[in-house]
C-alpha cells in the first residue's frame, strides 16, 4: 500500500493533512500550529515529495530519509511540516484495522486524567485563582497548571512582584488535594529560577516547568539539581540529538515532547524510549485544542512510563479563535477531571467540514 496523494488544508494558523494511497484509503493528521500556512509549504515542497510513493504503513525509516534528505535544513519547520505526515498515516493505520490509535500503540481507550492549563500571563493572580477554582468545583479538576514569569523574559515579570503573589494566591485557593504546576516559559536566569523555585516548594508547587531559556540545558541542570520538586521540560526540542543529550545529563526531572513539534507520534515515541531507559516520567507538552491534544491523549495510556496527566488546555475562543469548528462534537469534554480516549477506528474523530471548506487547499500527488 503506498502514498498516492497528499494535499493540506491551511489557514495561518492551522493545517490538515489528508494522506490517500493508491487503493484510496484515506487519513488525517495536522502539521503544528502557527505559521501553518508557511509550514504546509513546507510540507509539500520538502515532505511530501520524499514521502509519494512509499509505504503507507511501515514509515519510520521514511520519517529518517526526509530527515536525511532534506539535511540542510534541520530545524522546527521541518519536524513540523513531518508531524502531519505521521499523524495522517497513524490515523490511516488505525481505520484499516478498524481500532483506534491507542490500541495500536498498546494502550487503552477510556478515562484520562487531565490538568487544567492556563495559558494567561495578563492575568491578575485573585482573577486567575478564582477561575481556576471554578473549574476544580465545576469540572472536576485535580491539577492545574498556570503562568510565572514572562515569557523569555530575562528575569524580567509580566509586571512587577506577579511571580510573588500569583504562586501563594493561587495555590492557597486551590488547596490541598489538588496537584500545582507552574510553567516560567524561559523567563529567568537560574538564580532567579532557584530562587522562585524556593517559592514554590514552600507553597506546595510540584512541577516547576522550563524555569530558564530551554536551549541553555546547563541553566535547566543548575536549578534543577537545587530543588527538591521536579523541574519539567523540552517542549520546544525537535533534534533527537538534543533530546539525548538533555536526558543523559539528567538536565529535567520530567520530559515534555510535543507532538507536533518534534515531528511526530513516531520520533515522540524514541524520546519516550529514551527517557523510560533514563527512568523518567514523560508528560507530553500539548497547549491547544487542535490535534496535537487528540493525538496526546491516544499516546499516553500506551507508554509505560507516562506522567500522571495529559495538558488540556482551558482556554476557549476569547484566547484561542481560531480553534473555532476544527472539530465536529465535542472531543474535549471534561468529566470528574478527565478526558475520555475515544474508541472509534484511528484519531477518532472528524475535522470540521465547514473548516475544511473555507481553506486553502493544496496537493501533491504521485505520479504514474
């Protein structure tokens, strides 16, 4: 069974993969998002034309050939624009077999636990700690995670003393029994890391997310290895040889791949290995309700050593607009806490059809 056509469907934000074969099955998978109209460009003139032709099901070795291939240029766009191909052949795999994707990784489909994740940093810490609130008694979350820092912001806060008061504001209103996350976004140095670190293990915090820039894994180290809670990160990392590196010198405590930016449930199912060889946790990175959760959510329940919960996102059209009828249902309903892993053949469910209308499309077909 081979790869016949392969066209994307584009906004600037978001883009679909639809892979057919020659015998006209088909499957749907999703480059990242943002930019992703730059990143289907990239998908067809330097995924695509590497990928026609080849087997639709046995496709690592395609994935490392792309790589290969396109050499010169090894970066995110790259993985990005690959993410849509694995995704789209994972879906295909599973409505073949008539099973979804999670039994084809080896799990389960069913119940997931799941952290309510703010994305807010304009935020007042009182405002932020009662939403957080409501949800926990509406929703049935047992875990949040919310926002420090400012992004890359050099040591410098969103404004002045919010890290101060948003950590103690927040997780005294949450209470006991309810799991504390906090992301810095690469916003401080390592002293100052360490030292908001302090903060937060007083105040009960047990996950303290990519506290320095993520490309200096010395800094990470540093205040890693000065705290007693779990320093998490490598969302942003799509080299294999990075992530090895980051993971032999024991840079975080928790590992966060992120499907679509790494290139795929293939090349995150390596880092996977490589952390379950390390014994560390992996708790993927997936801030949006675009595929990358859908997909997340089939992964988890199949890795031996996966975190305690998926990221799903709380933030709806006011912040994100243009997740706006991606999704026909509801495929993130929430209930006591938890996401349901859906059973139906592949993803599990279908893209919007209005969506896909207003769209532009393109294709890259084989040639006979």
């Amino acid at each position: 069974m081979k790869i016949a056509r392969l066209e994307t469907f584009a906004d600037e934000t978001v883009a679909f993969v639809r892979v057919t074969t020659d015998g006209g099955e088909q499957g749907w998978g999703q480059v990242s998002t943002y930019n992703a109209d730059i990143t289907a460009r990239v998908f067809h003139r330097q995924v695509a034309p590497h990928a026609l032709g080849t087997d639709a099901l046995d496709f690592d070795d395609t994935l490392d050939r792309i790589a290969e291939r396109e050499h010169k240029f090894p970066g995110s766009y790259l993985r990005r624009a690959m993410a849509g191909l694995d995704t789209a052949l994972w879906d295909l795999r599973g409505k073949l077999e008539d099973r979804p994707v999670v039994a084809l990784l080896g799990g389960e489909p069913g119940p997931l636990r799941a952290y309510g994740s703010s994305m807010k940093r304009d935020i007042a810490p009182a405002e932020e700690a009662r939403r957080l609130c409501r949800l926990r008694d509406e929703k049935g979350f047992d875990a949040f995670k919310w926002r420090v820092a400012a992004e890359c912001g050099r040591d410098v806060d969103r404004w002045p003393g919010r890290t101060e008061e948003i950590v103690p504001a927040v997780a005294r209103a949450l209470g006991d029994g309810v799991a504390k996350l906090v992301d810095a976004n690469s916003g401080f140095s390592p002293a100052r890391a360490i030292e908001v670190g302090k903060l937060l293990e007083d105040e009960g915090v047990s996950h303290f997310e990519e506290p320095c820039p993520y490309w200096e894994l010395e800094q990470t180290k540093e205040v890693a290895d000065a705290l007693s809670i779990d320093v998490a990160g490598g969302e942003q990392d799509c080299d294999l040889t990075t992530w090895r590196r980051m993971i032999a010198m024991r840079a975080v405590d928790i590992v966060q791949p992120d499907v679509m930016y790494l290139g795929g449930v293939n090349r995150t199912l390596r880092v996977a290995r490589m952390a379950a060889a390390a014994g560390l946790p992996v708790t993927p990175h997936c801030a949006n309700l675009s595929l990358v959760t859908l997909c997340t959510m089939h992964l988890l329940p199949a890795l031996p050593n996966a975190g305690k919960y998926l990221e799903l996102s709380i933030e709806g059209l006011d912040y994100y607009p243009w997740q706006d009828g991606l999704f026909e249902g509801e495929p993130f309903r929430v209930a006591d806490g938890k996401v349901t892993v859906p059973d139906a053949p592949g993803w599990g469910v279908e893209i919007g059809r209005n969506w896909l209308d207003g769209a532009d499309r393109q294709e890259s077909v084989r040639e006979a």
